[in-house]
C-alpha cells in the first residue's frame, strides 16, 4: 500500500495495512489491541513492546520485537531504543506506524520519521482532560497524527477518534447464584510500584462480605491474616480463571485491568488510587473512573464510600462487548 495513503482511508479501503504497532505495557498495550482489531491488519505486522506476563499473553500469534523498558521521563531509554529499533527494523517496509503511549513512542516514531512511514498517535482513553507527558511532545515535535478518544478536548489538531470504551454495554445477569451462599469476590489492586492500596483493602472488609471465596491479589499492598486466599501476583491464565470465576470483581481504576474486565463480559466495581493517600503518582485514576461511570459499564465509588451494596448491585450486571472501535 503507498505510504501516503492517510489513516482513515488506509482503514476504510479493505486492503491489509502492514503496521508498525507501538505500545508500552498495561492499559496502552491493551488499548491498542483491541483497536487494532478494526484496522485491516496485515499478518506481518509487527508489535514493539516490552515483555511481560500481559503482552506475552496478548502477543500470541502476532509478530513482536521486545525492547527493553522505558519508564516515564526516561531520555536514556528513549534514547536506547531509537538505536534497537533502528538497527531491528534495517530493512523492513511499514505503511503506517501507530502508537497509543506511552514513553515508548518516543522511541519509535524518530525511526519512521526517518524511514518516511506514516504515523499516528491515539491518546490513552485514561486521558480525560488533555494529552499525557508523551502526547505533548509527540504534538510539539510533529511526530505524528494526533488522535484523542474524547469529543471535550477533540480540535484542529486532535482528531476525535472512537473510544475503545465505548463498545460496552450493561446488560442484566440472566440469574444469580443460591440465595444465601457467599459471593465470591475478586480483589485485583494491579502491581504498581512502589504504590500501596490500602483503603481498598480496608473497604472491603468493611463490607462484611469478604470470605474464605475471596480471592485477593494485592501486588506491593501485602497483608496479612486477610480471609480467602491472598496473593501478591498472579500470572494472566489465573487472573483471567479467577475473574471469571468470580461473582463479583473489584478493581483498582488502571485502564487496562478495566478493559480487559470488560471484553471478558465483566461488570466490575472500580475503586480509583488516590494521590492524597500516596496510592498513585497523580489522580488520573479518577478520570478514567469518571468515563466508566458515565458510559454505565461498571460500578464507581471511593474507597470509604465502598459498602456491600455496592458490591451486590455489581453481581446483577455483566457486560456485553461489540468490535473493537474504528474510524
């Protein structure tokens, strides 16, 4: 396909687009993934990402080149990675190279600016209110197309691209389990580091629910004499086991365990990770809270606003999930 054939046309013409797919792992990964799905993707496309449990989940029978991590603000990494992908991608041809986040497209777009592949860049549907740290510099660098999953901040630069969330919808559970039997309930707070979660932990024992059919996983929140079994990890096969097995999933408010949740027809409760409580580097949890709550495919509260109706009300639901968003 000729590389100056634009991104909506190279979607909407049928023809097999061999992309360059750019994605830091977790809720980014996730994201461009599913989107992914819309975007008349050639076999040989190529997936560059770190490598961890989740994407060597999501990377089965797709073409990837693992980099080493890059963290946010990490110029050395960027740095590192414009030589690896450089010298990987030597004599390789892409019509379109896309990105959803996050540090990691800093490191890939110079190399298909320089190759003269086309680029794109979708914002994190995390972000709410306005590009990320890297959305700022792909725009001020001209690194890429713009893209942003929210109509409010949408403009002459940022085109407005359908949400990845928005292909959800609450449907009633077509029947409970036994009257009386303890629900089960599944606790994920992620494995951010070094961020503990505490509250939620602790809301959910306020709740009295929590039981021997309580699973946790706690990541650096480690806690002892919790009811059920408590672990700090879990690899993807037992967390997608346990979720599925639960009647109810409570979450963290990180964009990835949220989608995921959702295309497994998970109606979850999501707890954001506050600043003020040291849980987080920022508050852009409750963002993507926000947007759950207003598109009705979870149940939203805060930690001390947790109880055990808001716990049972989320056991009614699950979720129905159409194909991945696409211009």
């Amino acid at each position: 396909m000729p590389h100056a054939v634009g991104y909506e046309n190279a979607i909407a013409s049928g023809v097999p687009v061999k992309y360059l797919f750019i994605a830091s792992t977790g809720g980014h990964l996730a994201q461009l993934v599913r989107l992914s799905e819309s975007m008349n993707a050639a076999p040989d496309s190529l997936w560059v990402t770190f490598e961890t449990e989740q994407s060597t989940s999501l990377m089965r029978g797709r073409r990837v080149l693992y980099v080493p991590y890059v963290r946010s603000r990490d110029v050395r990494g960027v740095l590192r990675t414009i030589g690896l992908v450089r010298k990987a991608l030597r004599s390789e041809r892409f019509d379109r190279a896309i990105s959803t986040g996050a540090a990691l497209a800093l490191g890939v777009f110079p190399v298909a600016m320089l190759r003269r592949i086309p680029r794109t860049y979708i914002e994190s549907v995390s972000r709410v209110e306005g590009p990320s740290m890297t959305g700022r510099i792909v725009a001020a660098a001209h690194l890429a197309e713009l893209r942003t999953q929210h109509a409010g901040w949408a403009g002459a630069r940022w085109k407005q691209h359908p949400s990845v969330l928005a292909q959800f919808t609450r449907v009633p559970k077509a029947a409970a389990g036994p009257v009386g039997d303890p629900l089960k309930i599944f606790v994920t707070l992620g494995t951010i580091k070094p961020y503990r979660f505490d509250s939620l932990v602790n809301g959910i024992l306020a709740t009295g629910l929590a039981s021997e059919a309580t699973s946790w996983q706690l990541g650096d929140t480690d806690r002892a004499g919790l009811p059920g079994d408590a672990r700090l990890h879990v690899g993807s096969d037992e967390f997608d086991r346990l979720s599925a097995d639960a009647d109810v999933v409570v979450t963290h408010s990180g964009v990835g365990t949220i989608l995921g949740l959702l295309e497994r027809g998970i109606y979850p409760v999501i707890v954001p990770r506050r600043k003020s409580r040291g849980e987080h580097v920022d508050d852009h949890q409750e963002q993507i809270a926000a947007l759950v709550k207003k598109l009705g495919v979870g149940e939203v509260c805060e930690a001390d606003e947790l109880d055990a109706d808001v716990i049972r009300r989320a056991a009614t639901f699950t979720i129905s999930a159409g194909k991945g968003a696409a211009l």
